[in-house]
C-alpha cells in the first residue's frame, strides 16, 4: 500500500527477541505499512535464528545491530529504533552508542527482569549453571501459554514449534549461554538507561507472563527524560505483536512515530530511498490476520 502523502515519518527499524526472527511482526506489518510508516523488521547477524551459537557474546550482538542502523539509515538523518521483549534491550543498547541520531526509542514489552507468573518455579536455579559454567550443556524450552493469550494463534504457535522448533513466538529452545548473555546486556543497559534523553514509548500488557507489569513501571518512572509514555494493554501476555492487541501495538507506535515525523517538504529519509523490499509482501499476513480474527 503507498504512504499516505500527508505524512513522511522518521523511519523505523525493530528488534526481535532472543535468538527469534523477525516473524514477530509480521502480523502488525500491514498496519504499520497502511498508516504510511517507513519500517523495516531486521536481522541481526549472531542474533537472529541462532539457535546454538558456539560463544555468544552480548556485545557482538549490540555491535552488530548498530551496524545495521548504520547500514540502513544515513549518518546524519534521525532513526527510530523499537524491539520486543530482549529485543527492546538490543534496541537500548544500540540507542545507547548512536545517541545523537535516534530520534526515538519504542521499548515492547521490555524485559529486564524475569519476574513474570508464567515462569518456571525452578527458573533461578540457571544462575548455578552461570556461575560454574556448565551453562553450554543446558537450554531453555518454550512452554505454555509461550507469550499469547489468543487461543488460536497460541495453537498455531505450538504447532509451527513442533514441527521446525521456530514460531513467530521465537524458537522452541534457547540455549542457557545465550540466555546468561541476554542477562548481561539487561544488566548493562539498566545501568545506563539514564543516559537515554530521546522521546520514549513503552508498551507492555497488564498480564505478560514474563515481566511483571509492575516491574516496568518502576523501571519507567527512573527515566529522566520527560518525554514518555507508558501504554498499558489489556488483553494479551508477552508477545503483545501477535497476540489480542497487535492493532493497538501498530496504532500507538504509528502515532509516536508521526509524532516525530520531520517538517513537510523534508527530504525523503534513506531508509526509504534504499531500502527497496524492507518486508515480504503484506498478503500473507493480512490472511493470517483475518483467520486469527
């Protein structure tokens, strides 16, 4: 669908989660193409559906996804960057050392603690496979409700995970390392989320099984900048761009974007003028979209 004329938004770049793809988007990119934004979900090389990486190393991952902004977006013109879940903190992170041109930061339900109702009662015990290393021979399995309140897209989730062990959700297991490197960069970005000056949208759901809403709000209320907005959704888990209330994840992030949007007559951001296919064609999700319906 064209952009609509009236509007020429800052583009925006997404973040998956852990190990994930960028599938988790996919049944918001239609939306988000039809109120005319410039976006594009993208890969992460080291990040991106690596489901054993030999010896991941937070600070590759961050390196390498401000090597992507550098890729798709002209030094000097402004970006948005958005992620969900670890997503959102890789976004963080490489908001963090490109300061100067992000125009905005969109944290999705933003994990930096693991505190949610729908985790393991035995999750803590990971931190003894960290502490003697023994962190490579483990891994994590997805399980019920894997992040989605929805009852049909939950069944379809489980089932993709079954037959190819990746969803739109993410993949059926992440290794521990890779999980224990997933908490060092939550740690490193927590430290410095002060430093962040730029406008900020967080959106999370009142019953995400991961993060407890209250946790996020603690962490929203630290930030210094004034320019916030914590958008509370009630009718959905973690995977908030799959699930009951994706229509309204793409319609507040389509409004903090055009919020942000240069002056009429601007010169046309990079991101549009060279990045030709930034997606698959929106046919496909919008059939999806309606059989979830």
């Amino acid at each position: 669908m064209q952009a609509s004329p009236l509007t020429s938004p800052v583009p925006v770049l997404l973040f998956h989660g852990l190990l994930s793809s960028p599938q988790e988007f996919g049944l918001i990119a239609h939306t988000l193409r039809s109120r005319g934004l410039v976006h594009e979900a993208v890969s992460v090389p080291g990040y991106t559906l690596a489901p054993d990486p030999i010896s991941p190393d937070w600070r590759r991952w961050r390196d390498a996804a401000v090597a992507v902004v550098e890729s798709r977006v002209a030094r000097d013109e402004p970006v948005v960057l958005g992620g969900l879940c670890m997503g959102g903190v890789l976004a963080a992170a490489a908001a963090l050392e490109s300061r100067r041109r992000i125009a905005g930061l969109v944290l999705i339900s933003p994990t930096f603690t693991y505190d949610g109702w729908g985790l393991s009662p035995i999750r803590h015990l990971r931190h003894l496979g960290y502490w003697t290393r023994l962190d490579r021979y483990f891994s994590v399995a997805e399980r019920e409700p894997y992040g989605i309140k929805n009852p049909k897209i939950r069944k379809w989730v489980a089932r993709e995970l079954e037959q190819r062990a990746q969803s739109a959700a993410g993949p059926a297991r992440v290794p521990l390392r890779a999980l224990r490197e997933g908490e060092r960069m939550m740690a490193a970005v927590r430290a410095r989320l002060k430093e962040l000056d730029c406008p900020l949208l967080v959106i999370h759901a009142r019953e995400d099984e991961i993060t407890r809403l209250e946790s996020v709000q603690r962490l929203f209320d630290a930030l210094p900048t004034r320019d916030k907005e914590l958008a509370v959704l009630e009718d959905s888990y973690h995977m908030v761009t799959i699930d009951n209330d994706r229509q309204q994840v793409a319609s507040l992030l389509a409004r903090f974007v055009q919020r942000l949007a240069p002056p009429a007559g601007a010169e046309t951001p990079a991101l549009e003028r060279a990045v030709a296919n930034p997606l698959p064609a929106p046919a496909p999700r919008v059939a999806l979209d309606i059989i979830f319906n």
